[in-house]
C-alpha cells in the first residue's frame, strides 16, 4: 500500500503538471506533454519499482480517452440496480476486441461491451458468483487490466474535465 502523498510526490519528482490522486486506488491524474502512452507506463511502472518496491502494471488513459467512452457509453447502461456494473480499462499489450473471446462471458447472466481500451461489464447480481468477470482477478490476462465502477470513472472524467479547462 503507498500512500496517495507519497505517490503523488513521486509523480512530481518525474515533472508531471497539476498532480493529484482521486480515492486510494492509485488514480493519478496529471498533465503532461508526453502522448506516447506505452512510454508513459513504462516510465512510471519503472519509478513505482525503484521508488516503492511496486511491481505493477500501470494503465494510462488521456481526457479525450476518457471523454468519448464517458460520453458515449449507453445511458442506462448502468441504470438497473438489479444489476452490477464495472468499467474495465485494458492495457495496449490486449487491447483488442478478441480478448471477449478469451474472457467468455456467459450471455445469459452477463454482458460485456467492447470499446477501444476498454470493456463495459455488467452482471445480473442474483448470479455473479457464477460469472466469469467474476473470477477474472485470477487470469494472467487481469494484470493487465484495471477495474473501475461507473461512478468513479465518471468522478475521473469531471477531475480530469475541471483540468483541461484548467
């Protein structure tokens, strides 16, 4: 566990612009000139090793990114509270639509929604213990992802909105 001050610090050290965290789950927004984005998760995965003894992979996503999936993901999608929804940012390295085919998702009780970058998963919650999403944190495939729920994507697009106007 690293602290959200000590991570942002970390982010500063590297000359990233306007840094701050969003809850303690490692959302870091920042600004920067840098838009290759394989470079900038290689640079900050290899500063989480040396500075924290972090090994993890790092997903980076910019505020147009961001903005067309928040912006155009379907307004009910996550409506019905008979349901669980998740948004599930993917890596470069399995980015692809062919990743459903190798999480399988299981019609009946779960849907997932391909979008560039990322999936839109969204279960039944009588059945989620049956769902593959499920069991998905013990894929290899998953260290390449992260999970966030709707509400705090949303939250990191309005942050990330106030600081492009910024």
């Amino acid at each position: 566990m690293i602290s959200m001050a000590s991570l942002k610090a970390s982010f500063e050290r590297m000359g990233f612009d306007n840094v701050s965290t969003y809850i303690n789950s490692g959302n870091i927004l920042f600004k920067t000139k840098e838009d290759d984005h394989r470079r900038l998760e290689s640079k900050i995965e290899k500063m989480l090793t040396k500075e924290h003894k972090l090994d993890c992979k790092v997903v980076v996503r910019s505020f147009a990114e961001i903005a067309k999936l928040v912006e155009n993901w379907p307004r009910d999608w996550d409506s019905d509270t008979d349901w669980k929804y998740n948004v599930i940012f993917l890596r470069h390295s399995i980015d692809s639509k062919k990743v459903l085919e190798e999480l399988a998702p299981q019609a009946d009780i779960e849907q997932v929604v391909y979008y560039p970058g990322t999936l839109l998963w969204s279960a039944q919650i009588s059945a989620i213990g049956r769902t593959r999403m499920q069991k998905l944190s013990s894929q290899k495939i998953f260290r390449d992802m992260t999970v966030r729920n709707p509400n705090t994507t949303r939250k990191l697009y309005e942050l990330m909105k106030k600081m492009s106007t910024g």
